[in-house]
C-alpha cells in the first residue's frame, strides 16, 4: 500500500530532476550572477539543493523504515502469552 510518506520521498528525489531536464526553462544567458549566466548558476543552485531534499527524504525514509520495523515486531506480551510453562 503506497502512504503519504512514500509519495512525499518520491516527491522530494523527483524535484531536482525534474526541475534540470527541464532545460528549455532555463536556457538563457541572463540574468547575470556576478558575471556567470543564468545557465549555470542555475545548476549549480540545485546542487546545494538537491543534496536539501535527498536528506529530507533519507530522514523520512529511516523515520519510516524505524516504524516499520517498530510495527513488525512482537510485542513482549504477545510473545509470552504464546509460551507454555512448565
């Protein structure tokens, strides 16, 4: 079953792709960024922000795995009702 969490990682790691395949969007000279055009400082301004949400989306994702893995376990008293004594 897809949860909103999983949708929101998928989000995340899907932004920074998208927004630099999408080259006719940024294919231009100006404006100027202290002399560097804007094609190139546009990608290099995804590049702090691409790292952002991929660390967004791994904290998500361990915060998820955590519960998961949280939720799978028994929990101690289900274990021992299930014991007999002898």
């Amino acid at each position: 079953m897809v949860k909103a969490v999983d949708v929101t990682i998928a989000v995340l790691l899907l932004i920074p792709l998208v927004a630099l395949l999408a080259i006719p969007t940024y294919n231009m000279i100006n404006p100027n960024l202290g002399g560097i055009s804007f094609f190139y400082w546009y990608q290099l301004l995804w590049m702090p922000l691409g790292a952002l949400l991929y660390y967004i989306a791994a904290v998500l994702w361990e915060k998820k795995d955590k519960e998961e893995k949280k939720a799978a376990r028994p929990s101690r008293t289900s274990r021992s009702r299930g014991k007999r004594r002898r």
